[in-house]
C-alpha cells in the first residue's frame, strides 16, 4: 500500500516541543505530590487508629463507672465479701468443700485431664538443687595429686 502525499505539505512530527513539555511538566507534579500524598494517606491511618484507641479507652472508663456504681451498693460489698473472703454472717456455719488429692503414686484419671487441673510444679528450690546435682554428676572424678 503505498502512501499518498500531498505536494508542499511537510510531515509533522508525532510531538511537539509543547506536548514534550507538558509531559514533563506533568510527570514533575506527579513527582512532588506522591510524598505528601503518602504522608497524608498515613495520618489518614493513623488518625483512624488514635480514635479506635480513644473508643477502647472511653468504653473502659464508663465499664470502670458501672463498677464504681456497683462497689457502692452495699450489698454487692457483703455479696463479693462472702464470695471473696469467705465471711459469713452471724448465725451462719460457713465451710469450704476442698476436693481430695490424689496420692503421689496414683495416676491421673481422665477425669483430671478433662478438668484442665495443672500438673504439680516442683518447688524452685528442688529444681534448684536437681540442677546442681546433674552438674556435679557431669564433671569427671578428681585426680589425687602426685
């Protein structure tokens, strides 16, 4: 296919130096504004997280009032004092139902392990002293001199 011309007529070029320009001068403001847009859309973020925080902090403040509220009725006090302490009122035979303990040999039963009960913990000082057993069992004998 061949390309018509038409006489006294010169080819443009594709861009002129106004276009080069405005391209550059685009992509120049693109340059400058991403960091501040950046840093606005990361105060956005962080400012979004502040109030969630404020939130949190408001609900526990008026969860802080209600139990203020609640410590001031009397007999919510004697209530949480017979659950917490144990005090009973006059006339009455307070008791504590301590469940048995199983015996040192004694296997734990399925009905332990479903409880969640813990295992017994040794005391610090036996493993304390377990530990400086091991370490005086791993060094060798000493040679008597010559």
């Amino acid at each position: 296919m061949a390309k018509w011309r038409i006489p006294g007529l010169a080819a443009r070029p594709r861009f002129t130096s106004r276009a080069t320009v405005l391209v550059l001068v685009l992509c120049s403001l693109v340059a400058i504004l991403a960091y501040p847009a950046r840093q606005y859309i990361a105060q956005r973020g962080e400012i979004a997280a502040q109030r969630a925080k404020a939130e949190h902090a408001r609900q526990q403040v008026d969860e802080l009032r209600r139990e203020k509220a609640r410590w001031q009725d009397p007999e919510y006090v004697k209530a949480q004092a017979r659950e917490r302490l144990h005090y009973a009122l006059p006339g009455e035979t307070p008791f504590v139902s301590v469940s048995p303990q199983p015996s040192p040999g004694a296997k734990p039963s399925s009905t332990d392990a479903a409880a969640g009960r813990p295992k017994a913990v040794k005391p610090w000082y036996a493993t304390l002293w377990d530990s400086v057993d091991a370490a005086d069992a791993a060094l060798p004998a000493p040679r008597p001199a010559r």
